[in-house]
C-alpha cells in the first residue's frame, strides 16, 4: 500500500508534496510521485541512478518516476492496479491557467473518473506551498464524505471540523441536524467527541459552506463528490478567491472514494486487455469511424445492393444451388451496419447507432418484399421447397456461435485495413440476406414453419454480430465519453445479452432434436428392416414438396416389398409424429452357402 502524487504541472509539486508527506506520515505509508514530463517516454519508468530529480524533490528521499502526460491516465492505472495505491493526489488549477482541452486539464477528470482507489484533487492556494490550521469537510453522509472525514481526521485528528447544513423548518431544525451530523461522523468510523462538529441552519448548502469556511482558521476544506460533472464546481465555487490567495491562503480538495468492486474488476479486465489485444490507436480508430459512419447508411448504392444480393439469394434458393447463394452473401451490405451498432454502443455514439439500425431495418423490409415478390412469382411457376431453403428453416445453437464469432472476426479485419481481404470469408460465415429471402419466399411459398426458423435465423444473426463487434471493439481500446453518453449503450448491451440467451433456448432445443431424433429413428427403422431380413445403412432426413423427407438405404438380398415399405414409412411417421415422404434405396447382395 502506498500514497501517489500525480504531479502534472512542476509549480503544483511543492503544494502537493507538503500534503503528500503529511498523509504518508500520518497513514504510515510511502510515499511515491510521478511527474508529467514532456520529454518522458511513453511508459511509466522509476527513478534511475543518476537522474536528476524534479526541483521541488531535491531535499526529498521519495521513490519518483516520469511519464509522458498523454500517457499518464494508463500508466497510473496500472501502477496503481498492480501496487495497491491507497490514495491518489494530484491537482488542479483555474481553467484560465489552463489551455481548453489540453492533456494537463483532461487527466485530473479521467483520473477523478477512473482510478480505482480512493483520490483527492486539490486546488492549492495561489502562491503558497502548505497550509497549517483545521480541516473543514462537509459530512453529508455519502461514501464520498465519510472518506473525506476519514482522511482529514488522520491528517489533523481533533482540528478536523465536520459541518452538516439542515434546512430551517422549526425549532427543532438544530437539533435533527446534529442527530445526522453524529450519524455521518459516526459512520465514518470517528466518534463525534473527537472532532469539532458545526451545524448550520439554511437551504443553499453552498452559501452555508461558504460562510464556514469564511467564519474559522481553516488550511484545507474536503469535500466528497462522486464525479467528474461536480469537480469543477466544488474546486472554484465552494470558497471565494480572496480566501485561497497569497502564502497562507486556504486549500479546496475534492474526494471521491475508491470504485466499487464491480467498476474495479472491469478495470482489470480492461488492463488485462490492454496487456493481451492489440490496441487501436488514434489513427486506426479515425479510419475506423470514418470507414462505417460512410458505409453504416442508408443510400442508394446500400439499397441498390441490398435488392440485388436478396434477388440473387432468391433465384439461388430457388434454384437449389449453392454457389448462388454464396454469391449474394458477397454482394449484401448488410454486414457494416452491424459491425457500426456495435460500435456505437462501446462508443455512446447515439447518432451512429441510429444511422446503423435505420440501414438494418430499411435493408430488412426492402428484402423482405422482394423475397415476397420472387416467391408468389415461383408459386405461378409451380416452385415448391427446396433443400437450401429448408436448411435456413432449422437453425440451431452452432448458428448462434457463428454469428457471434462472426462479429468479431468481421470488426477485428474492419478496424485493421490489411486484413480487410478476410470480410469476404466473414460474409459466407454468417449469412445474412438468404435469412430474408428465405422467409418471403417460403411465406408465399406457404411454408410458415420453415419462414419462422428463417426469421429466427437472422434475428439470431443480427443479435450475435453486434455483440460479438461491440466485444472486440471493447477489447481493442475504444471506450465513450463517460459523461453525455447516457445509460443507454449499457441497457441496450444488456437487452442483446437478455436476447441472446432467450434465442439460445429454442436454437438449443433445434440442435438436441437434430442430434437425438435422427439417432432414435435410425434405431427404430433398424429394428424394423432387420425384422424382414434386410440391414440398415445410411438414414438422412430432408424436406421435399413441403414434407419432410427421409431417405434410408438397405441392403439385402432383393427389393423389398411393398408391405416392408409401408412398415418402415409407418415406423418413421410414429417416431417423427407427422406424415412424411419416404425414399428407399436398396443395395443387393449375395451370400455364399455353408
């Protein structure tokens, strides 16, 4: 365990480490400091033989290091990850002291933000370097609070002053505010006889916090506040400016307490990828954006191919050929709008995912209907169902494997340009327009059932490929603006995985009927076959003129009879508890005397 000083400007080094040194001493633990130098490398490196330390650090024996500033989010991350840091200091100075938008202005936020353990940004007194005197923190009762308390009272013991504001109701008002007050204090682990404790009667907490600090000899007020929106707030709002200026001028610090445990292990997991999945950096990220924010939409060219592929999936099922099929899985756009919803739910992008899902659905229907048109026109020519309309009819838990992996094989080779040649691969892997087809076709067709497996085949596709890109995308280092994204990428992450595992139970109960009806039925046609003399040998299972198929093979010693076939046909029609078309073939063979 340890303290950490995060020093990015050397004129805040001085302040800090005065803070720093009296909170390892009285927390008994060391005490370490970074420095945020531009001539630093990119990683994180400790203080060498022989290097010149800081000015601020000349007289001081602590362990230091240097790291870049663009760097110093990540590497403190992991320092503090791998060390166990207790608490985090670093400061922050007037925005006007600061360039908008520079990196020194934006890491104490993400840091406030996304350290793990507890951390505390301060705003020192202009001009000074320590403060001496009481420590006043507001005590509303919040774990961010009771860790201020906690902090100030091992720091300065009794001169620590807790303050509670109650609003002004009846005369009682004081004494309800005392009774939280001793609450706060006390769920703090201090007992309130060991601290000064200030009640203050008004409705702006602000105003009665300022008054406070304004009324008593105070070196440092601690306020707890849970995120970065208030930082700024409570830094330069909390206490007049006069009161902070000139050598013995007051300090502002803000606490937030350490994460809760479940942010703490997305945090390590997120080091652990960054250790293990090679990261986006800023160009590959830009070309990322760029290359779906142009292709994620719906345009004329995206519609163009969409009815082409979906017209060439028709003819392709229609016509029973395979090699048809595949090549209207090459030509559909549909596969880039999904790898952008996935995309935009890492990032919070709510624009992005709107464009995404309006090319989806749009894609859909416009698919949909010339599927419809194809099938009615295949119902006059007399077009029945064909086996490569059927396969999309029964999808199974191994399409939902696909389909995942499949999103993110296919936002793995989009966001890395010279892997783009394996998209086409991707695209066969999780077929995406047959699905659609497949359902207008056989809804005029009227195979209801084989269209409900079809359009349960391409929910299950679009689901599994958005989670599966929004996956890689999160493992490859691309995260949102925490602030202004919202709940919702999170509430929608939960919907897919909720729908996710609702289609894993009917895909699922499809593979168990595919693995175990065939196998009971092969067992049951045998005994029957071997009955009349004859072995059984292959049994497959298909559909033919809308009925189910099965085809079996025999071997025996001439054709069998009329009365084996209808016994072998009302075997598998009891097994399989429909009617069905039964195809024999049988291989004659002879056998040698005794």
């Amino acid at each position: 365990m340890s303290i950490l000083l995060v020093v990015r400007h050397a004129e805040e080094g001085p302040g800090l480490l005065a803070w720093g040194l009296r909170a390892a001493s009285a927390l008994e633990l060391p005490l370490e400091v970074v420095c945020c130098d531009a001539g630093a490398g990119e990683e994180l490196t400790w203080r060498q033989e022989g290097d010149e330390p800081p000015v601020f650090l000349h007289d001081s024996k602590v362990r230091w290091g240097r790291v870049r500033v663009e760097n110093a989010l990540a590497a403190v991350t992991d320092h503090v990850m791998s060390a166990g840091v207790k608490y985090v200091f670093t400061g922050k100075r007037n925005s006007g002291q600061e360039a908008k938008g520079s990196p020194e202005r934006r890491l104490s936020q993400a840091l406030f933000e996304q350290i793990p353990c507890a951390i505390l940004v301060m705003r020192l007194p202009e001009g000074g370097e320590s403060q001496e005197g009481r420590i006043l923190v507001p005590a509303a009762g919040g774990p961010h609070s009771r860790t201020a308390l906690e902090l100030a009272h091992k720091l300065v013991g009794p001169e620590t002053t807790a303050f509670f504001v109650e609003p002004y109701s009846d005369e009682v008002s004081r004494e309800v505010g005392e009774r939280q007050l001793h609450k706060a204090v006390r769920g703090a682990g201090i007992d309130p006889a060991e601290i000064g404790c200030e009640v203050a009667l008004g409705e702006q907490v602000s105003d009665e916090i300022r008054r406070q600090a304004e009324s008593g000899h105070y070196g440092l007020v601690l306020i707890g506040a849970s995120d970065s929106r208030t930082l700024r707030s409570k830094l330069f709002g909390t206490v007049p400016d006069r009161l902070l200026r000139g050598p013995a001028g007051m300090g502002i610090g803000v606490v937030r307490s350490a994460l809760p445990a479940p942010q703490r292990w997305r945090g390590r997991v997120g080091r652990l990828l960054r250790l293990s999945v090679p990261q986006l950096d800023r160009e590959e990220r830009i070309a990322l954006v760029d290359e779906i924010e142009g292709k994620a939409r719906w345009t004329f060219d995206f519609a163009l191919l969409m009815a082409l592929a979906t017209l060439i999936a028709a003819l392709g099922l229609l016509a029973n050929s395979v090699a048809v099929v595949i090549g209207a899985m090459l030509v559909a756009p549909l596969m880039t709008p999904l790898i952008g919803g996935g995309l935009a739910m890492v990032q919070g992008n709510w624009p992005l995912w709107l464009r995404s899902s309006r090319a989806v659905l749009l894609g859909f229907f416009l698919a949909l209907v010339i599927g419809l048109a194809v099938g009615l026109l295949a119902r006059l020519l007399g077009f029945g169902l064909t086996s490569e309309l059927a396969a999309r009819g029964e999808p199974t838990l191994l399409d939902l494997g696909v389909a995942f992996a499949s999103g993110i094989a296919a936002s793995y080779c989009l966001a890395r340009p010279h892997l783009t040649g394996a998209l086409a691969g991707v695209a066969i892997a999780a077929a995406l327009v047959p699905p659609i087809a497949t359902v207008g076709l056989c809804l005029a067709l009227g195979e209801t059932v084989t269209a409900q497996g079809a359009a349960l085949l391409f929910g299950t596709n679009v689901v599994a490929i958005v989670l599966g890109a929004a996956v890689h995308f999160f493992a490859a280092g691309i995260r949102g603006r925490r602030e202004g994204s919202g709940l919702w990428p999170r509430r929608f992450i939960i919907v897919l995985a909720l729908a996710c595992a609702g289609l894993a139970v009917p895909l699922t109960s499809i593979l168990l009927g595919k693995v175990t009806t065939p196998r009971a039925l092969e067992r049951s046609l045998a005994e029957v076959a071997e009955q009349s003399d004859y072995r059984l040998l292959k049994l497959r299972r298909s559909r033919s003129a809308g009925a189910p198929l099965v085809e079996i093979e025999l071997a025996g010693r001439e054709p069998p009879s009329e009365s084996l076939v209808d016994a072998l046909k009302a075997r598998a029609e009891e097994r399989m508890d429909r009617a069905i078309r039964l195809r024999v073939r049988t291989i004659l063979e002879t056998r040698r005397a005794q």
